[in-house]
C-alpha cells in the first residue's frame, strides 16, 4: 500500500489525545469518609466514560474521546491510592479536620463550613479545604476563639 494513502495524524490531533495529567496537591490526601466514597464514585465514572469510547469506530475520534476520561481514571487513581481517610472529629470543643465550623466576620456575615479534604471542598456547598486559609487559622481553636485572615476578624460561635 502506498504511503499517499494513509492517513497521518497532525500534531493536533496528537496533542488532543495526550492530555497533560491534572495537576496533584503536594499536601497530604486527607479525606473524610464521604470524600473517600466519592473518589471511588468518580473513579467509577471515569472508567465507565473511557469504556464508553471502545465503541467509536474511528480511531482518531475514539482517541479523542478517550482523552479525557484517561486523563480523570489516571488522577483519581492516584488521589484514591494516596487517601489517608481521617476519622469523624472525637469532640466538639476544638476545630478539627471534619468539623462543621460556625463564624461570624467583622463585617457581620455568619458563615458555616465543613473542614474537609482537598477533592471534596465546595465553597458553594458548604466545604472549605483543610489547606485554605480560613480552615488554617481556624484549626486547633474553640468556641469563643478570635482568629484573624485577610485582616478580618473571625469569631467562632459553633462547632459540631
């Protein structure tokens, strides 16, 4: 077969199916049990997507489509194989990784978080990573405790 009828693959089409890795916390992989559970959920999901890409026929097209999915099946499999799942929090009385944290700012606004592993955290939603600022400074403190990020003032009203 001559050569002028193969098809070659550009540099494009090369680069869109070799995804760079996402990128990998340095921080240890602390996880509450919900975390750990939706990291498998996620590893589940990823492997069920790139399975999902076996039947495109073209094989250009099927890589591109198993970029992603490869990519994710190899970030959450690394993320489950470094989860150190951490307890639910013993006590109450100090802010631990796991707890829900209630506070009031200077200017007012009252705020409740769970402290949680670095995959699981959605502002939005109610989670702060344990490696963000405000879970920082409000980690090891108690009720009535005053910390201070961003130049403001955080007073905690509840821990559960």
């Amino acid at each position: 077969m001559s050569v002028a009828f193969t098809k070659e693959e550009s540099a494009e089409t090369a680069a869109e199916t070799l995804l760079p890795d996402r990128p990998v916390s340095p921080h240890p992989n602390l996880v509450t049990e919900a975390g750990l559970k939706a990291l498998e959920l996620q590893l589940r999901e990823a492997r069920e997507a790139y399975d999902a890409t076996s039947t495109i026929e073209d094989v250009n097209e099927r890589r591109r489509q198993a970029a992603g999915p490869l990519r994710d099946l190899r970030y959450f499999a690394e993320r489950l194989h470094t989860a150190q799942l951490v307890a639910a929090p013993a006590s109450t009385d100090i802010v631990a990784f796991g707890s829900t944290v209630t506070f009031s700012r200077d200017d007012g606004r009252v705020q409740t978080y769970r402290i949680v592993g670095e995959d699981e955290a959605d502002p939005k939603a109610g989670s702060i990573s344990y490696v963000s600022p405000v879970a920082r400074i409000l980690m090891g403190k108690a009720v009535g405790d005053v910390a201070e990020v961003g130049g403001q003032e955080l007073e905690i009203t509840g821990i559960s």
